[in-house]
C-alpha cells in the first residue's frame, strides 16, 4: 500500500458506479470505504470488492465497510454516488461528518423514466445542490457524470475524459488526482455553477447509448496533454 495517499469513502457505494470507482482506487493503492445506509449492505459490496482484487491478483488492499456517516467522518475525500431521489437526504446526513473535506458529486438530476431527457434543478444542477445544503465548510467538486459504470468495471483503461467542475481550484485538483488514478483524464471545467452542463450532457449520452446501441462517454479534442 503507498503511503501518503488519502482515504476515500464511497457514499451510497454498492451500485455500479461507486463499486467501479472502489475498484480503480483500490487497485491505485487508495485506502477505500465503501459506504450505504445500513453496514449490512456494504459489507457485501466490501467483501465482493475484496474478492475480486484477490481474482486480479492485487495481493494488498485496503477496503472498510460503514454505515455513510461513519464513512464521512473516517474518509479524507468522499464520493457520493447515490441515485438523485436519495441526494439531498443523504447529503443532509453526512453534513457535519463532512465538515472542512472535499466531496466528489456524481450524482445525475435524472428523473425517471424520461431519463434521456434533461430535466434540470431549479438550482441549475446536483452539484449547486449539494453546495448548498453543506455549505461553504465543504467543497463541492463535480465529476465522473459522463462515465459508464460498465466502463469502470472493465479491467483495461478507458479512452473517456472527466470535467471536473467545483468553486475551489485545488479542491478541483486534488479530483483530477483521483480521476487520473481510475485511468481516465480529468479537466477543470470551471465552477461548480458549469456542472450543470456536465449532468446534462448525461440525459445526451443516455439517448446516444440507446440510439446507437454502446457505452459512449466524450473526449476534449484539440489538447495536447
């Protein structure tokens, strides 16, 4: 295990998003906790997790199940990857364990079962969401929204870019870490008030992936890193 690395929680942790960003960060030599409303659930998630880097042949890793507040207290960065019906009350939950942390926002405003169509907040998007109810202790980071959790499964890289969009630039940074350690390319895009194009870029993909029958993502053209 490498030293000096942070701790990350999965909040809402046992889908297939945030079992496919445990996966990648657990490989990286990140100390993960997969965290869920009960620690039944993520022991399960924790202990398949577990398994499967044992199939893979990663001898040593590091992966804790809680509950999600315990989660957001252990954790030094958190991710929430909870479906958008469940955002704002698990985020009301973990308000004060999150306190002067970074959190990493995944969640998508979709509204079944029009999901291929935008449909947008009154407050513009998740992510503004999620900064208001934490407030200004937390930052709020914006990502991962255009990246299909069956791609994070797949054990081989993925040629897909991430927008990182949060109100702090070192905050954003410290993502595009984590972003560039689950094997993809991560930009700062700006504000958290600019994740609003991001979500809704994913009601697009959404049409796309049905349309054309695969798993699009995007990719910035025109850059040479």
């Amino acid at each position: 295990m490498s030293e000096g690395k942070a701790v990350v929680a999965i909040l809402g942790g046992t889908g297939g998003l945030g079992t496919g960003l445990a996966r990648r960060w657990a490989e990286a030599g990140y100390q993960i906790i997969i965290g869920s409303r009960t620690q039944e659930k993520a022991e399960i998630a924790a202990q398949a997790l577990r398994e499967l880097m044992q199939e893979r042949g990663v001898a040593e890793v590091s992966v804790a199940a809680m509950d999600n507040v315990a989660a957001a207290t252990a954790a030094d960065i958190a991710a929430l990857t909870v479906p958008f019906a469940h955002h704002a009350d698990t985020l009301r939950s973990v308000k004060a364990a999150l306190q002067g942390k970074i959190l990493i926002d995944v969640t998508v405003p979709l509204v079944p079962p029009k999901v291929a169509r935008v449909q947008l907040p009154e407050e513009g998007s998740a992510g503004q969401i999620a900064q208001n109810i934490l407030g200004e202790g937390v930052n709020v980071v914006s990502a991962f929204q255009n990246v299909a959790a069956v791609h994070l499964q797949e054990g081989q890289g993925m040629d897909c870019d991430v927008l990182v969009c949060g109100d702090n630039k070192e905050a954003r940074a410290k993502v595009i870490e984590l972003v560039e350690a689950a094997g993809l390319r991560g930009f700062h895009a700006g504000s958290i008030a600019n994740a609003a194009a991001v979500e809704a870029m994913t009601s697009l993909l959404i049409f796309i992936n049905k349309q054309y029958k695969c798993h699009a993502g995007i990719k910035l053209t025109g850059l040479d890193h």
